[in-house]
C-alpha cells in the first residue's frame, strides 16, 4: 500500500495555474527507472479502483471508415520496427486546394473541462513544401470560429504544434512548440491537455520521444484557448494544402486518448 502514497509517481505541480502536470517529480522521461516504474505501476493498478485509469478512445482491429479521406487511402502496412501499423496515404490532386486522408475519432466523447492525454507514434514521408500539411488536428464542430484549436504540422521541414485561437472573432495562430522534422523515422508524442475556450484556462503540454518539452514561451506549459464550438474531436492522418505536390505517407502505431499518463503513454 506504501506505493500508493509514493510522492515520485505523482504529477508535479505547475507554479502558475495550480495544476497538475503529467511529470515524475525526478525525471524527465516516462522510461527513466523503466524496471522499477513497470513494477510499482503493475502493483498499483492491480489495487487501485479501475476508475482511476479510464480509456476514452483507442485504436483497434479494425481500419476507420473513409468518410474523411476523399484524396487517398487508409490501410494496415506491415512495418519493421513496430508491426502492424496504420497507413495514411495521399495523391496529387488537380482542382482542388487541398488534399485529405483523415480518420476523425472520440466523436461525442470530448467535452469543455475535461483534461485528457492523447499519446502515439508516427512516422511521415512529406514532400519538400512551405505549404500547410497537418497530420493531427483537434477539430472543433457546431458553431466556431476556430476549426482547429490545436494541430500538428509539417511542413518546411519542422515538426510544429500550433494553437488556433478566436481573438476577437478571428482566427489567431500561435506557434506552441516546433523542432526539425524526423523524416521516415519513428517519433512518439505524448499531449496533456486541459480543453476550454478560456484563454487562460486551456492549456499544453508536450512530450517528444519521451522527454517533457520546453515550449517556444520558454515554459513547460502553454496556456491557451483549447476547445470551440459545440463539439470537438480528433483527426489522425494527412491534411494538406495542394501547393504540396507528390504522394505522402504517414503511419501511425498506437494511438490512443485518456485519463491518465499511464494509459496513453505510446511506449513498444
């Protein structure tokens, strides 16, 4: 029972909003100590009420629907290094100005006020452009000003999550965290997010390839408007502008949104 009350494994306080963050008090990384984490975890979850660790979306056995990939195909692809993984694939269009091959999930299962975590693995092949190209997006539904309050780019070859917000009834971009762009090689993402349409409410966290990220505000922490309209939901998969031209990929291991950290973290 001593474990449950161990101060290591519980999420260190942010000093501005009170808040909890996703962070072991003596580590930056969710491997660190793995053998000794994966013990003290598996004891704890063997005891602990099974609400404490909720699932609210997860990838399956079988592949999403089409619906939102009109310009490409969604398929299984057999990879080295992870197995069976999801593949997003694109081709150039004429016509149009933009391209899209996207699975939209955790429909009706988001809401304003909730904190959740969404973890994955992703390896992308992306044209050489300047153009928008976006494989996450935190969509916004109903009546909004803002169609993606959060997204990952990349394009001119950087790795960018980006915060949309309505100030003033139009549509703001800031840049939250950016880095060089890791082509045809696995990457894992981990995010922490508080969703509210309350600029000082909502807020960021990032980890990449397990470390805990230090934002473009210098902080661990970026603060801002996280949810609008009615409803949101998320959109694995590729969303580009048609100035990027030739067929892109971007395959996925593991995705997954919930609770707590240790149901997210896309570790394997």
């Amino acid at each position: 029972m001593a474990l449950l009350r161990d101060n290591t494994h519980q999420p260190a306080r942010d000093r501005r909003s009170g808040r909890s963050g996703w962070f072991f008090s003596r580590a930056r990384r969710w491997y660190s100590g793995v053998g000794v984490v994966a013990a003290a975890f598996a004891l704890v979850m063997a005891i602990a009420p099974a609400s404490h660790a909720t699932i609210i979306w997860q990838g399956g056995d079988n592949l999403p629907g089409t619906g939102t990939c009109p310009d490409g195909s969604i398929t299984w692809n057999n990879d080295a290094q992870q197995g069976r993984v999801i593949r997003f694939s694109v081709v150039e269009r004429t016509g149009q100005n933009s391209e899209r091959c996207e699975m939209a999930v955790a429909r009706r299962l988001l809401s304003e006020g909730q904190t959740v975590y969404i973890g994955w693995k992703s390896k992308v092949v992306v044209p050489t452009s300047s153009g928008w190209n976006g494989i996450l997006q935190l969509k916004s539904h109903g009546d909004y000003v803002t169609g993606h309050p959060l997204n990952i780019g990349v394009s001119g070859g950087q790795l960018t999550l980006n915060n949309f917000e309505d100030i003033n009834g139009v549509e703001t971009k800031r840049t939250v965290w950016s880095r060089p762009l890791p082509q045809n090689t696995w990457f894992s993402i981990m995010l922490k997010i508080r969703y509210s349409e309350n600029r000082s409410v909502g807020y960021v966290q990032v980890w990449y390839n397990g470390a805990w990220q230090t934002l473009a505000n210098g902080s661990t922490i970026h603060y801002g408007q996280t949810w609008d309209g009615s409803e949101n939901n998320v959109h694995w998969g590729i969303y580009r502008s048609d100035d990027v031209n030739g067929t892109q990929t971007h395959d996925l291991w593991r995705p997954r949104i919930a609770t707590t950290w240790q149901e997210a973290i896309p570790n394997g």
